[in-house]
C-alpha cells in the first residue's frame, strides 16, 4: 500500500506545493534560517574583531578579566598623578628658593669715575653702585688723592640711601636704576 500524491500517509504529510501553507511554512522557516546563519557570521566577524583589539591594549599570554586590567591601569594612573603633582610640589619650593636667592643677587649696577679734589690728575676715584631688584644693597666709593685714598660704604634700601650721598654716589645709583650704561660725571 503506497501512499499517493493525493493521500495522506501516517503522520507525514505531502507538500502539496509551495502554494499550500506548509510550503510557505517551510519557506519561511528555511529564510529565517538562513538570515540567522548570516547574523551569526556578522557577530563571530565582529566578535574576533573585539578579540583582536583586546589583545592590543591588554597584550598577549595569559588570560586576564578586563575589568581588572582597566583597574590595574587606572591605579598606575592614580600613582602616576600622584608622582607628578609630588614633583610638581618639589619643583614649586626650588624654584621660590632660587626666585628668592636671584632677587637677593646684584640686578643694578653701575661705575661713576671723576676726579675728587680736581687735580687734573685723571679720573681716579669712583662711585659703584651694587643693588638687588628690590633696589636695595650699597654705594662704595674710592676717593684716591696722592697722599692717601679712603673708601665709604652706604647701604641703600629700596633705592633711598640710609646717610646721605654725594652727587657722583648719588648719579651711581640713578644710572644703576635706569641701567644706562656708565659715564664720567660732568661728561
């Protein structure tokens, strides 16, 4: 006894055709099929991708849990700041140290060189000025005559002189200020 195409054998049953609903059934299921087989090749492309960059930031040999190595990195971040904020704070104190010592070093100076007791014999006694940048330091003067030569020394505190100057010690300290280059007085 064979089943013809007309009967109906057991619990199979002939596809009539593509027109009939398990036809189209059928049809169905095998595109549904088949877009789920190019989906899956989609994400394992994908998926080795992901893999690969992975394998870049995280590197090669054993297996390591992500999270962890992003943990791992943002600790040597923390310490890393915390390294360059502690050099940073180094860094600031030597360098107040140094501003402090190079405001305390001779900034103004300047040579005034004239005859005192107006011999003709050359110009030699003179007035230096030696200040810091906040004005301050002192005027040493040289008087040279024949016989005998003397030297003074006046200390000066934000560009006022604590005794009173001569004229040459007094263009010393103004040529100094305004750092013109030095000149004979009365030149």
């Amino acid at each position: 006894m064979g089943c013809g195409p007309a009967e109906r054998c057991g619990s199979f049953r002939a596809v009539d055709g593509l027109t009939s609903p398990e036809g189209i059934l059928a049809v169905a299921a095998a595109g549904v099929a088949l877009i789920s087989l190019v989906l899956a090749i989609v994400v394992a492309l994908r998926l080795r991708r992901v893999r690969a960059a992975q394998r870049m930031v995280m590197g090669e040999g054993r297996e390591r849990d992500l999270v962890a190595h992003a943990a791992r990195l943002e600790q040597g971040f923390l310490e890393l700041r915390d390294w360059v904020e502690e050099s940073s704070s180094k860094i600031g104190r030597r360098m107040a140290t140094a501003e402090e010592r190079i405001d305390g070093a001779v900034a103004y100076q300047a040579v005034i060189r004239y005859d005192a007791y107006g011999e003709m014999s050359g110009q030699q006694s003179s007035s230096i000025a030696l200040l810091n940048s906040h004005r301050s330091g002192v005027v040493l003067s040289s008087i040279l005559h024949r016989e005998n030569a003397r030297v003074y020394v006046k200390q000066v505190v934000d560009g006022l002189a604590e005794h009173e100057l001569s004229p040459e010690e007094e263009e010393a300290v103004s040529s100094a200020l305004a750092g013109r280059p030095q000149s004979p007085a009365g030149a």
